[in-house]
C-alpha cells in the first residue's frame, strides 16, 4: 500500500521519460536492489532531504545521458541502474553523504578505485 507521498511520486511520472517499469499497473522491480533504490529516493524525499521534482530532473538526465550515449536498441538498457546514478549524484549535492563515503559501500566491481573515474556518472553499466 502505498502512501500519499509515494502515490503522488510515482504518479508525477506517469506518462513521462522517467516513468518506472510497471506490470499490470503495479511497480515491477527484477530484483531486491532496485525495490531499495526505490524506497531510498522516497524515503530522503519525503523526509525533506531533497524535493522529489529535483529527483525527477536527475532521473530524465541520466536517462537522457544513456541515450545520447547507446543505440536505443542496446539491450544493457537499466531504468533502476539510471535511478541509481540519478539517486547517487543527488545525495552527493546535496552533501548527504561524501563520494568517498559512497565509493566505500560499493560492490567491488563498482568501485575499482577510491577516484572520480569510479563516480556513478562515470562509470559503465
């Protein structure tokens, strides 16, 4: 069940670039990272951490970034993987959390070095 806040987020991207996968009409999450990712974005949004028109705006940016950089066809195509970099650089800029502080809770093969070339926005997916 959702609550207010989360039905006015995912509604405010319906119909939209970076509306989510869906499956008979319910959120489809292939696995648990993206259901956490999910709730993350929500969960900082609805606490006042960041507004979620700020989220969205990330969102259709790194979708957009994808796309300018793959043929729409590309099957390494990952809504939740273009959340993941909208979420990461958002709570960078908002200094909730410091990018070394992120690259230390990154699986390995995200992280092959403690530098910038490892940032979400840098790294291939």
């Amino acid at each position: 069940m959702q609550t207010n806040f989360e039905q006015f987020a995912v509604t405010s991207m319906l119909g939209h670039e970076d509306s989510p996968p869906r499956l008979d009409g319910k959120l489809r999450f292939a696995q648990d990272w993206e259901r956490l990712a999910f709730g993350v974005a929500l969960a900082l949004s609805r606490s006042g951490h960041f507004d979620w028109e700020d989220f969205r705006q990330q969102l259709i940016a790194a979708i957009g970034e994808w796309e300018t950089a793959h043929d729409l066809n590309d099957s390494s195509w990952d809504y939740y993987e273009r959340w993941l970099t909208a979420l990461e650089r958002l709570i960078i800029a908002k200094q909730l959390v410091k990018p070394e502080e992120l690259l230390a809770h990154m699986p390995g093969e995200c992280h092959p070095s403690a530098d910038a070339e490892a940032m979400p926005e840098n790294r291939s997916t």
